[in-house]
C-alpha cells in the first residue's frame, strides 16, 4: 500500500476513496476519527490519508486530480445540521448521518 493523498478534509478523504473504488481501485481511509479505536496507537495529527495498493498508485493520482478540480468549481463545503460533520457541496446528504442539506436537525440528537 502507499499513500496516494492527504488532506484535512475528512469528509474529502472520503470522496476521493469512493471516487476511486468506483474505478474498481481499492482504496483505504486512514487516520481518521473514525479508527481512532482503543488499542491503536494515539493520533497525534489530523490528516486523513487514502492509501491504494502501489499497483493502482499512478491510476489513482490522476484520478484525486480531477476530484480534486471538481471540488474546487463545485463551491465551498456544508455543515450538516445534525452531527455538525462537514460534507461536499456536491452531496445531497450528509456522508455521516444521511441527512439532506439544509435539513433541520431533529430531536434524536442530543
Ligand atoms: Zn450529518
């Protein structure tokens, strides 16, 4: 495996690891909150990380910049209303919760 991408944008680590499955390249997000699971050693930046096998490695730069285009023309992010997460402009709902943008938050959150 090798690190094809970093960012500060959970939500665009995410993107860019869907993007790329959907080009039947199998990626992996790492050092999320998300697996920031007991036993694992301490996170000490945020910086998510996709990381693809060193096969799919030149396919999947070229791949990140054009997302990376697209998400620089589509706007700025949107805060989802419920869990506070930050999400694309080009989702309709929140990558967290499923959510719609714009939707107001309801009482099962806390
Ligand atoms: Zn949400």
């Amino acid at each position: 495996m090798r690190r094809v991408y970093s960012t500060d944008s959970v939500p665009m680590a995410w993107h860019v690891r869907n993007v790329l499955e959907q080009h039947d390249i199998p990626a992996e997000v790492r050092n999320t909150n998300l697996f920031s699971v007991a036993g694992e050693l301490p996170i000490t930046e945020c910086q998510a990380e996709v990381w693809v096998p060193v096969l799919f490695f030149s396919r999947a730069e070229q791949l990140i910049r054009d997302v990376e285009q697209e998400a620089t023309e589509e706007g700025p992010n949107w805060i989802c209303s419920a869990c506070r997460e930050e999400n694309l402009p080009q989702y309709a709902c929140c990558w967290n919760c499923q959510r719609e943008n714009g939707s107001t938050a309801e009482s099962d959150v806390d």
